[in-house]
C-alpha cells in the first residue's frame, strides 16, 4: 500500500472503530478531531503485548489489525496500534505516513532499525501541517506533537520537543524529547506496513527484546495510567503510585478484564521470564 493511498476500510468498519474507542465520527478531518481522535484511542485501547505470551500470530495486515482491535476488542504494540489508528485516520479524511523509529535504551544506545511505528498525519486545515500521532509507545504524549515545531510542546504527559539529529549518520533525522531526555530517532522518509515485519518478528521472538520477557498491559486513564506487567498491578493518579500483586490466577483475569477490557480464556505465560 503506497504510503498516502486511501484505507480500504469500509464505512461500518469505520463506525465500528470509533465505537470502539467512544469517538463520534468527525464532520472533517481537522486537527482538533485528530487531537480528540488520539486522546480517545489512548484511553480505550491498551498498549499490550499479550499476544507473544499467549502463544497468538502477529499479522502486519489492516484487516487484521482493525479486527484484532474492533472486533476481538484487544490492543497490541507499536506496529499493531498505530497500523490500525492509520486505516481509520486515512478513512476519515487525513493524509497519514508511517515513519519508522529507533528506540533510545536507558542506556542511551539506540535499538534495532523499525523498532517503532508512527505516524506523521495532517489535517485539512493545518495549512500543509504535519503531527507526530503515535497511540502504540506506551506512557507518551496525550496529544500529537507538531513535527515542524523545535520549542517545547507541553503535553499532559510531560513537556515534548522535536530535535534535529546532530549526528553525521542520522541527517535529516529527528530526536523525540520527553522532559530531556531522547525517547526514539525518527526518520522522515515514509514506509509501508509491509517493512516493518521484520522488526515486528525481531520484538516477538528476539532475547533481547523487552517484550519477550513478561507480559504487559498499560492504558492511560484520567488523570494516571494503570500498568498490569507479569503480576504486578500498577496504578498511579495524580502523582500517587500504587502496586499490587496479584498471585491468583482468577484475580489476574478479571485485572485484565476490569482495568483493560481484555477478556482472557487463561493467563499469559511469560515467553522469557525475568531473572
């Protein structure tokens, strides 16, 4: 699919995307939807790697991704939420490019190339404006991120800034700032979901992948974020922090289901277990 070739999404696929999420459909595909759009996917859909723990196929398809999050009412990573959040966004009018990123390790190192998806969207009345809309990196910003804007962007979720790359190996690239510290390197150039496979295939199966090693759930709630990782329940709300663990199995269903709308069969088996 070329990078700006309109969704197949059918019209009820739509409308039962944006039930999904509690959204009403847009008159026009203007930046404060878009705004609304975003908060909405981000407190509706988990970011969740359950799927690599329960033994379940992972398909870098927009049928597929939309299905999983529609109609199996699941979330997924950064490959499956923002591949579906751009059939749905392409469908209601935007004009939406899959960019692929690099992930800064807490080490400063960057991961492997197409570590990460998202997206760079614009609206039909910001005048040729393009935003950095990403519901698939987990605790990020509320809201997109201006991309041609290089001073602070304050987000509910922390103050943002678009950086140009100084390093001689990244021209043209950008750096992804969250309250200073770099979160991923972003290139411009656009892409097709189909070249992201192999990342996707690397963070499923890889050691070194953090995914492999438990579980994990995280949706943003008002005024926090709930995180379910392996065991422990983690809420915080307007600054307080609070886990939990949650060492029966029937407990750690209905944690699932209560706090993320997921509805397991069994509990995910963690693929690597943590030292």
């Amino acid at each position: 699919m070329d990078a700006l070739e309109t969704t197949t999404l059918p019209p009820e696929r739509v409308d039962a995307y944006l039930r999904r999420i509690g959204a009403a459909r847009p008159a026009r595909p203007t930046e404060d939807a878009l705004r609304e759009l975003q908060m909405r996917h981000l407190t509706s859909v988990p970011f969740e790697n359950l799927s690599i723990h329960l033994g379940e196929d992972i398909v870098l398809d927009e049928s597929a991704l939309v299905g999983k999050v529609v109609d199996r009412r699941r979330g997924g990573f950064c490959y499956e939420l923002n591949g579906a959040f751009a059939a749905l966004l392409r469908a209601l009018g935007y004009e939406v490019e899959l960019l692929q990123a690099r992930v800064y390790g807490d080490d400063g190192r960057l991961g492997i190339p197409y570590d990460h998806l998202a997206l760079r969207v614009r609206a039909e009345d910001g005048g040729g404006r393009a935003w950095l809309v990403d519901v698939g990196f987990g605790d990020h910003s509320t809201f997109p991120l201006d991309l041609d804007a290089r001073d602070e962007q304050k987000d509910p979720a922390g103050v943002f800034r678009i950086a140009e790359c100084s390093a001689p190996d990244a021209a043209g690239d950008l750096d992804v700032v969250r309250d200073g510290t770099a979160c991923f390197r972003l290139e411009r150039r656009p892409r097709v979901l189909a070249d992201f496979t192999a990342g996707a295939w690397w963070h499923r199966t890889s050691p070194e992948s953090h995914f492999t090693r438990g579980p994990l759930a995280s949706l943003l709630t008002d005024g926090g974020r709930v995180t379910l990782s392996g065991r422990r329940l983690i809420t915080t709300r307007d600054g307080a922090r609070e886990e939990r663990r949650l060492d029966d199995d029937a407990e750690l269903l209905a944690a699932y289901r209560d706090h993320f709308g997921l509805r397991l069969d069994r509990p995910p088996v963690p693929l690597r277990p943590r030292p």
